[in-house]
C-alpha cells in the first residue's frame, strides 16, 4: 500500500515538522465538480445520532454486519462534516478534492437512496451556500454540531471567504433543514481550523483547540447561545489540536492532543498539553483537571454511545520522545468520572471515525490510518456490555478522512474520504447489521 501524504507524526520524535501544505491546498475552491489530487488529512467534525434507543442493558449482539456500495457523492470529498438530520437525512458540507476547499453542500435522503446537491433543494443557489459578504465560503476542517432545535451549527474551518485569501475563519452558519439553507450567525471570538466542537448539557456549543491561520494552536475556547445566536469566551484549555472532546452524561471532557507552532517555518509540535484531560464546567465556563488514568494520545478517536458512556480508541500514542500508532482502547464513565481500559484493537489505527450501530451501544470504529501510513479498509467492532471487541469486517475501500454517521434505521452511512494513494474519493458505504 502506497504511503499516504498525510500531516501525520508516525513512530518520530516530537520534534519532527509535519508535511506544511494545507495552506497550499487550502488557497483554492472548489464549487462542486469533481476531481483528483492530492488530499490533506486532518480530523474533523463527527457526525450524529439522533434517535437512537439503546438496546437491552446497553449493549447488542447480533453479529459482524457486513459492508455495501452506497450511492456515490456528487464530488470526491475528503475533511468534510456529515451530520444526520432530525427527518433522517445526511448534511455534508464543505471539505476538499486535494486541490482545493469545496464552497458546496450535499444532502443523502435514505428514503430515496440518493445524493442531491444542496443547491438544488434550496428556493435559490445562494439560500444553499455559507455567503459572507457576498462570497460563498469554501471551508475544510470545520465543524457541524446538531443543535437542540433541530438546526445544524457550521462553525470556523481553514479555507477561503474573500477571493484568493486563506484563513482561518471566524464565520459560523446555520443550517436549517425545514428550507434546506444557510444563514450566517454570530462569529467566533478567534478563528481555527481543526478544532474540537460538542453540544453542551446546556444545550450550548462549546469550541476549542484548532489551529489558527499560521497553522498554530489556538487555546481560548468559546461556547455558542443558540437562543442569542451569538459566542461568549469560555476560559483558556490547555493548548491542544490533534485531541478529542465528547460531553456524555452532564460531563464534557476534553482529551490528548498537542500544541502545534513553526519551527524553522515547517509545522512542528512544540508540547503536550497539561493536564491531559480537562472537564468544563458549564456554569463556571472554565476548564479543570480531568481523570488522570489515561495517557498522552494524538489523532484520538471519540464517540458518545446511546447507553451512557464514550469510547475511545486508537490514535499516537507519546512514549518519552516519540510517537507510536496506538492499539488501545478507553471508555469514560461520566458517573464515576473515570476512564476504564478497554481491550486491544486488532489492528494499531489512528484517526479512525466511530458511530453506534443502531441504538445497541456497539460500536464501529472504522478506517483510519495503519503503521505505515496508510489508509485502512477494516472496521472493528466494540461491545460495551462485555468490554471486548468482538470481530472486524472490511470495507470495500480503504479510507482516512472519511465521516461516519448512524441513520435512524441503524444501518452506518460511510462517506468518502482519502484512499490509498492520497486521493479524495466519492465512493459511500453502508454498514448494515
């Protein structure tokens, strides 16, 4: 398998620069056609699961499941958000073919079995599209969180909303399924890209982490007020990009990662952030030391189960000076505060995307990037009742950078990505159990 071209630290010293391109490949947009190139990899947003009901006790059963074609993107799209709607269907935004950062939207109707352009839904093209000051945004690296009311909240990325500019953007959108369009709301304090997003106990969204458009880490964080429509500055984190963040059972835990800066103009990671985890305090609006059981990962893979608790798995894991693709798994106990070690993954992964397999709190932790940098097809599946994984099943693709969503009749919907040779893809997979 060829190596990807990935900004990834594999088995290096810490002091090793990443692959500086982003910006590069940043600078252009797209508006929807299709194409080839090379693609950046970086962890984005994750999907939803509205609508799931656990299974007895929490957990499943019922076998490996098995992976199928499924319709076909409009364009190849790799860094890009996928969000399940309340009425079913699937919002991707943005991302990027390797040449440049999509201005575009897609909607996936299960019902239909198809994918149709956003812009073909809205009353007009514009109502489909993020406009700021009369440019339509091209975003990568961004985040989608599902809102209490329904509404999808697109906030910040790296890409490009006045003509030939790079940065990292400020501006965030609404997305309102009842009329398919976009419409701008309140700005971020800071603008970042690759940063961690999660809806709040209090029905806020908290963003923190990322890079800025230097490509170095951002450490104030900011929550959103859906009703005000507008960002209040929420306290500094603990420098970190690569890291993960979920909010399961009242408590919003942030986990692992790295604080990123230049160093002799190259990318570079310059710390570990410390503490390594850090609970937020909703009504304090700051952040505090977290369990202190788990150890330093980066690329961090992250998903809430319907039965109560998150799961974590694979990534970097930090040995001294050096990095190593990680095999381990945790989950955290909102009601104990705690992390309990899991079993080993099958096959060392990181940056894998995890979803629950209908409302059972099985979990399938899928692709991601191998030892050798490669993007994987294999998908492994974790089973909270037991604490064990219970098997792997494959994928008809190989993909890092990809997005996994649960649709309301349980199946997993599998978008996109990179594949083996570094480029963006517009192939879709279900996983069915």
């Amino acid at each position: 398998m060829k190596k990807s071209t990935t900004t990834r630290l594999v088995a290096s010293t810490l002091a090793s620069t990443l692959v500086a391109g982003l910006a590069t490949a940043t600078a252009g947009c797209n508006t929807g056609s299709s194409g080839g190139g090379k693609a950046f990899f970086g962890p984005g947003s994750t999907g939803a699961n509205p609508g799931a009901t656990p299974g007895p006790g929490g957990g499943g059963g019922g076998g490996l499941g098995t992976f199928s074609s499924a319709p076909a993107l409009g364009a190849p799209r790799a860094q890009q958000t996928a969000t399940t709607l309340p009425d079913g269907r699937v919002l991707v935004t943005g991302g990027t073919d390797g040449n440049g950062t999509y201005q575009t939207s897609e909607i996936f109707d299960p019902v239909a079995n198809a994918w149709t352009p956003l812009d073909q839904l809205a009353p007009t093209p514009a109502d489909a599209a993020m406009n700021h000051n009369g440019f339509a945004t091209a975003r990568q690296l961004h985040t989608a969180t599902l809102l209490g009311n329904g509404r999808v909240l697109i906030a910040g990325g790296l890409g490009v909303e006045v003509q030939n500019q790079f940065a990292a953007l400020t501006t965030c959108f609404l997305f309102e399924p009842t009329t398919n369009t976009f419409t701008q709301t309140g700005a971020m304090p800071q603008g970042r890209g690759w940063h961690l997003a999660t809806l709040l106990s209090n029905g806020e969204v908290l963003v923190a982490g990322g890079v800025d458009a230097q490509l170095s880490t951002v450490t104030p964080s900011a929550t959103y007020n859906p009703t005000t429509g507008q960002w209040t500055a929420s306290g500094n984190s603990a420098a970190r990009s690569f890291g993960a963040m979920v909010t399961v059972g009242g408590q919003t835990v942030i986990v692992g990662g790295c604080e990123l800066g230049q160093n002799n103009g190259q990318l570079a990671i310059t710390g570990l952030p410390n503490p390594i985890v850090e609970r937020y305090d909703v009504q304090a609006r700051t952040f505090g030391q977290g369990p202190t059981n788990v150890g330093h990962r980066l690329y961090y893979s992250a998903a809430v189960s319907s039965g109560g608790r998150a799961l974590f798995a694979g990534g970097q894991g930090v040995n001294g000076q050096n990095l190593a693709l990680a095999d381990t798994t945790e989950y955290y106990d909102p009601q104990q505060n705690d992390f309990v070690q899991g079993p080993q993954l099958n096959e060392g992964r990181d940056s894998a995307e995890i979803a629950e397999i209908g409302g059972s709190a099985d979990m399938l932790i899928v692709g991601g990037l191998d030892d050798q940098g490669g993007p994987m097809a294999s998908a492994e599946i974790y089973q909270f009742t037991t604490n064990t994984i219970v098997g792997t099943t494959n994928m008809a693709n190989p993909r890092v950078d990809h997005k996994v969503v649960t649709l309301l009749d349980g199946r997993i919907l599998v978008i996109g990505g990179a594949d083996a040779n570094g480029n963006s893809i517009d192939s879709c997979e279900f996983y069915t159990r």
